[in-house]
C-alpha cells in the first residue's frame, strides 16, 4: 500500500539536501539538479538559508524546523 501523506516542501529540501552530502558522483549530481543547485556549495548555502529564515525564537515568536507524523484514524499502525 501506498502511504497517503503530507511532506513539508522545506524538510524535504533539507532532507535531499542532507542527503546530497553523504553522495557523490552521478547520484550527488541527479540530488543537485532536482534541489536547483549548480554545485554543494550552493546546495549547503540554501540549506543554510532556508534553516535561518524559518529559525525564530525571540521570546515573542517560536518557530523551529521539526518533523511530525500525522495520522488519519482510519489507518492502523503500532505505537512504539
């Protein structure tokens, strides 16, 4: 079965832009062409970006990247 779900465009970013790290050669390339990038510099500068501009917690504003699973009643899965 197919998982029906929800993805963050942003932790997916993060996500590809993680994993582009741990690769290279063709494999790195391919991750580079989808996430935009010419390069990993470039790649780790968005990345960057992208982390900061969604990263407040002034005292006032709370906004901190995360992960989460949302389930729909309907599916059964195993608490751990």
């Amino acid at each position: 079965m197919l998982f029906p779900g929800v993805c963050s465009p942003a932790n997916l970013y993060m996500a590809l832009a993680m994993l582009a790290e741990l690769t290279d050669g063709n494999g790195r390339g391919q991750i580079l062409e989808l996430l935009g990038c010419e390069d990993i510099e470039t790649a780790r500068s968005r990345a960057n970006a992208l982390w900061n501009v969604n990263y407040v917690d002034d005292g006032t504003v709370t906004s901190l990247l995360a992960n989460s699973v949302w389930l729909n009643e309907g599916v059964d899965f195993v608490q751990g």
